[in-house]
C-alpha cells in the first residue's frame, strides 16, 4: 500500500510539473500566434490534397489566417517559419481556389492588403505551399533496397572509435531527421550538440544509463520538443512527436554510416535544470532523449536485444459479420 501511495505522489507531481510547463509555456502570446496560424495552415493545404473539395472550403479559415498574420507581422515581424508557412499556404489556397473558378474575393483583397502593408514578398524558393504530387513509381523507388538490413542492423553502439563526426554529417542526418511526421506539421523537436569534452563529461554526468562506456563518447546529440506548440486537449502530444523525430535521428545517422545510442531522461529529475542552463534549453521545452553518436571501430558488439515474435505484435482484427 505504502508503494502505491509513493508511486501516486511521485507520478502525480511530474504531472503536475508537466501541467504548469504547458500551461506557461503556451500561454506565450507569441507561440500561441504562431500554434493557431500553423493549425489553420496545415487545415487550409490538407484541403487542397482531398479528392472531392467542397467548393469554397476554408474562406473563413483563411481570412483568420490574414488576421493572424497581421496581428504577428504588426507584433513581431517576418523570418520565422510560421509566417512563411503561412504565406505560401495561402497563396497556394487563393491559387488553388482560382483553378477551380471559386469566388474567395475577401480573402484575395485580404492578402492583397496585407501584403501591401507589410511589403511581403514570398520566398518560393525555400517555402512551398499546397500540394505536391508524386507519381507512384517514385513513392515506390525508395531507394531501399534492402528494408530488412536498413532496420536489423541499426542497433545501439555504446562503444566508438574516438574520430570525430564531422558537422557535416551532423547536419545531413539533422535535415534528414526533419522530415519526420509531427501532428499539423507543428515539427516541435531541436538538436542541440556538443563536442566539447568538458560539456559532454557534465551532460554524461546527468544520464543514468551510460555506465561503463561514458567515457568512449565524444559527442552527444540533445533531443528537445517544445511543449507551447499544442491546444489542451492535444496533453503529451510532444512527447510523441518528438520520439517519431528521435527514431528519425537515429535512422538518419545509421542511413549515414554512424552509430547511435539513445539515453532515456526521466522528466523533472533532479539535475533537469542543470542540463537545461547549460545547453540553454528553454523553460518550455521538454527533453526527449540524449543520443551519444560516433563512427564505428571495426568490430562493434551490440546488444543481442531479440524482438519479440511478431504474433506477440501484431493483431489482425477479424471482421466482423462479413
Ligand atoms: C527511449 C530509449 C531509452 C534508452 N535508454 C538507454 C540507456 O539509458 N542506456 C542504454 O545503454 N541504452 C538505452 N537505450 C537503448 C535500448 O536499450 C535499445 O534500443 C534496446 O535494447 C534495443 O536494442 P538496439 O537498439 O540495439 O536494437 C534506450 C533506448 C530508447 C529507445
């Protein structure tokens, strides 16, 4: 009994904790600017991929969507994603919108004053809106060849080389690594990095499960997802879309021919802000993992770490009455 009552008001606490680093965190004005316009966003250029539109969809969406952006642009000015989102979503809309020969008459005079106003000129080259289509033949060349290799042999490496990981694979596997899913493209996850020996010897002081090779890792990677970026109803959201992008992470230095090895970080432990003042995460992002990456030795020992049958995985439901 004494254990379930500890185990309550242990986990009641970080709840607790994680409830008031939401709430604070998104009530940012800033960020709450930024969640709506990208919601509406990612609402307005879904429409645009549906098979069967409802003509004139999304006027109202999308004149909330200017009003934002004005509001923003007035409060904060340009350079940041949402607002370039935002701007190539609604062009694409308006252009998508024209196509089908619909009157959105209040949204075009809307753009066209706002654009006024705010001297915006779209940055198509970096930004695209809308939708992309892609023949099937080149979803089907993924450039796998050998999907069972490409996720058997990624196993955690706890023992490296010692050569360094040059920035320009860190950086690859990163841009790799964003083209993971997130809940309306909210894309809520940083990389922070650190080489130096004297970071690294404080980061590994505050992991748990490095025990015995902290000392072979010169180069640790810091997951993060900022908790300010979801509605209420959308509780612990961040912490799946920044496990997705972590999986991503890992596969990207794998694709690339470097090992990985991901740490579990309990939330609200002990030594939380010490990490966070040292690598300047902010109160409202959360830590997912760290990862220690490194290039390979030649022979590497892994973990046999055998999987579970698959018919302890996978579940075909039956149907019923058919
Ligand atoms: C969220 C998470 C936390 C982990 N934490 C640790 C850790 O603290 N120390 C460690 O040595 N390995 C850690 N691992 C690695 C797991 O032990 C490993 O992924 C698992 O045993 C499967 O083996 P494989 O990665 O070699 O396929 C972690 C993995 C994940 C996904």
């Amino acid at each position: 009994m004494i254990h379930k009552i500890e185990a309550f008001l242990h986990i009641s606490l970080k709840a607790i904790k994680e409830t008031a680093r939401f709430i604070t965190g998104s009530s940012k004005p800033r960020d709450k600017y930024e969640m709506e316009m990208l919601i509406i966003a990612h609402a307005l250029e879904k429409g645009m991929v549906n098979k069967d539109p409802r003509l004139g969809y999304g006027v109202e969406k999308a004149i909330r969507l200017i009003e934002l952006m004005g509001q923003y642009l007035n409060r904060y000015g340009r350079r940041k994603y949402a607002i370039e989102e935002s701007i190539a979503v609604l062009d694409a809309y308006i252009e998508f919108s024209n196509a089908k020969k619909v009157n959105i008459e209040k949204v075009v005079s809307g753009r066209r004053k706002l654009y006024q106003k705010y001297k915006i000129i779209p940055n198509t080259s970096e930004y695209k809106g809308g939708a992309k289509t892609y023949t099937r033949q080149e979803l089907l060349d993924t450039g796998v060849i050998e999907p069972e290799k490409f996720f058997e042999r990624r196993r955690s490496v706890r023992n490296f080389s010692g050569e360094k990981v040059s920035d320009k694979i860190i950086q690859r596997a990163a841009e790799l690594a964003a083209n993971a899913p997130s809940a309306c493209n909210r894309q809520p996850s940083k990389i922070r990095y650190s080489e130096t020996r004297i970071v690294n010897d404080e980061i590994g002081s505050y992991i748990a499960g490095n025990a015995g090779f902290k000392e072979n890792i010169s180069t640790y990677l810091v997951v993060s997802a900022k908790v300010s970026g979801y509605q209420n109803n959308e509780m612990f959201a961040w912490y799946i879309d920044g496990g997705i992008f972590t999986a991503y992470v890992m596969q990207a230095f794998f694709s690339l021919g470097i090992g990985s090895c991901i740490f579990q970080w309990e939330q609200f432990c002990k030594n939380e802000n010490k990490i966070k003042r040292l690598l300047d995460i902010q109160s409202d992002e959360c830590i997912i993992a760290i990862i220690a990456i490194g290039q390979y030795e030649e022979t590497v020992k892994c973990v046999c770490a055998q999987r579970k049958s698959i018919r302890e995985i996978l579940i075909k439901i039956n149907n019923k009455g058919e």
